[in-house]
C-alpha cells in the first residue's frame, strides 16, 4: 500500500491524526471543526494563556 493510499485510509477511517499550529482565526476553527468530525487534533500555539484556554474548551 503506498503512502497516499495509506493517509486516504486513514483520513476516511478518522484515525489520521491531525496538526494545526497556530490558534487564531483560521486555525482555532479548523481544528475545532476536525475535532467534531472525530479526528484526533493536536494544535499548537505560541501564547500559552491561549493554550491553557482552548485546552479548558474557553474561547479566548
């Protein structure tokens, strides 16, 4: 199985794991909307008090 067949796999089985760094106003969204489709979302911001926010389900 190739790598693209793999992700494709894994994208439609919602065990891909999904990264996005930067919690602003794309990127808090986008990863809200992939946590509600049932993927696994890591996100990554440089302000913790934003970290700490969103980690506690707050809007900042």
């Amino acid at each position: 199985m190739s790598n693209d067949e793999l992700l494709l796999q894994r994208i439609e089985s919602r065990t891909a794991c999904i990264a996005v760094i930067g919690m602003g106003y794309v990127g808090l969204p986008l990863a809200v909307e992939f946590a509600l489709q049932g993927f696994s979302v890591v996100a990554i911001d440089s302000d913790p008090g934003r970290v700490e926010k969103v980690n506690q389900g707050l809007n900042y």
